[in-house]
C-alpha cells in the first residue's frame, strides 16, 4: 500500500477537523437545551404507534425542543428514523411552540403534506406565506393540506399580531379564490372553499382589530 500523499493526508485531516468542531445543530435554537436523556425518550416514543402521551410526559418546550432536534440531526441510518422524523414534524405542530414554525417551513421539502397541514396551527405571518405559496402545488396531497392548513388558521392573540398580518390574509385569500375555480381535484374543491371563508373572516377580524375599513 502506498503512503497517502503529504498534500492529500493535511487536506484530509482538515476536513474531518473541519466536521468535528461545525455546530452539529446549527439550525436548531440556541435557546433549546434539553438533556439527552429527554431526547432519546421522546425517540422512543416518536418511534410507537400510540404517542399521545407526550404532554403528560414532558413540557412543551421539552417536546418542542427534541422534535426539532431530531429533525436536523437524527442520523438517517437511525433506527425507525423516517418515522421518528414524521412523527416530529406532526408533534411539532401540536406544540404552539413558535420555534416550530422556520422548522415545518424547511419540512415542506422533506414531509410536504404533514408540515403544510401543522402550518395550520401557528397564525404567524410566515406560516400564512408558506401556505400560500403551496396552494397551486404541482403536488395534489401538497395542495390538499395546504388548504388544509388555510382554512383552519384561527386568528392571533390580542397583542400577537404582527405587521403584515393583514396584508398576508388578503394575498392569500386572493391566490386561493383564484385557484378554487380551477383546482382540479373536485374532492379538493370544498377544502379551498373553506380556506377562502375562514381567510374572509380573519380579514374581517384583522380589519376590526386594526380599525381599517
């Protein structure tokens, strides 16, 4: 066997240098610390048929926290990891936690229909953009739980709406008034229709909070 080249050998040495001090969790929040043990029993779980239990086992942000934890960093060869991984990204949407929300928007490449769908369930501006941006997917089940999404938003908290609130339920009731007409899915059709209604009234209620006509 011949000996690695001197050139080769440092290049080596400093990528693997390289890997060993980059953050692993670089896109996981600075403020979530929780121990490995809470980690690995919320795997677990995640890796169970029946994981209703969470919330009576740990805190929201525990849960929070672990799911997106796991969702950057659970190796793929990880045992059960494509289930642990969409398991996270649906508890991830039951949490509330606003540190969920940039992690089902990066979902949307990896687990489209479950984290359009928990999209849902955060009324922020950048959860309202994201699902009208997937309201004419190429992807039916995409569009399906993008609607989904639309038309189970439920309106901030006095105190909690954000600049641009308003302005982003207009842009997306329009886009989906516009694409109910010609979604082709007919089983489809009705979830728009409900989106566009809901996303009526949160205009409405927007417009009153803000007192604009």
């Amino acid at each position: 066997m011949r000996n690695m080249p001197y050139r080769t050998l440092f290049t080596a040495i400093w990528l693997l240098s390289t890997l060993l001090i980059s953050p692993a969790g670089a896109q996981v929040p600075p403020d979530c610390e929780i121990g490995d043990d809470v980690l690995q029993g919320i795997r677990q779980m995640l890796t169970a048929p029946d994981n209703g239990v969470f919330f009576e086992i740990w805190t929201n942000e525990e849960i929070a926290c672990a799911c997106i934890e796991l969702y950057y960093n659970d190796p793929p060869d990880a045992f059960l990891h494509d289930r642990v991984i969409t398991g996270a990204v649906v508890l991830l949407g039951m949490t509330g936690d606003p540190r969920a929300v940039p992690v089902l928007i990066d979902a949307i490449d990896t687990h489209p229909p479950q984290a359009l769908y928990n999209l849902g369930s955060f009324p922020t501006v950048d959860a309202l953009n994201a699902l009208r941006a997937h309201v004419r997917d190429e992807n039916p089940e995409a569009r399906e739980n993008a609607a989904e999404g639309l038309r189970m938003m439920a309106a901030p908290s006095e105190g909690e709406i954000e600049d641009g609130w308003l302005d982003a339920l207009i842009a997306a009731r329009d886009e989906v008034g516009e694409w109910m007409l010609i979604e082709p899915e007919a089983d489809f059709r009705d979830y728009f229709i409900d989106a566009y209604t809901n996303l009526e009234r949160l205009i409405a209620s927007a417009t009153a909070a803000s007192g604009t006509q």
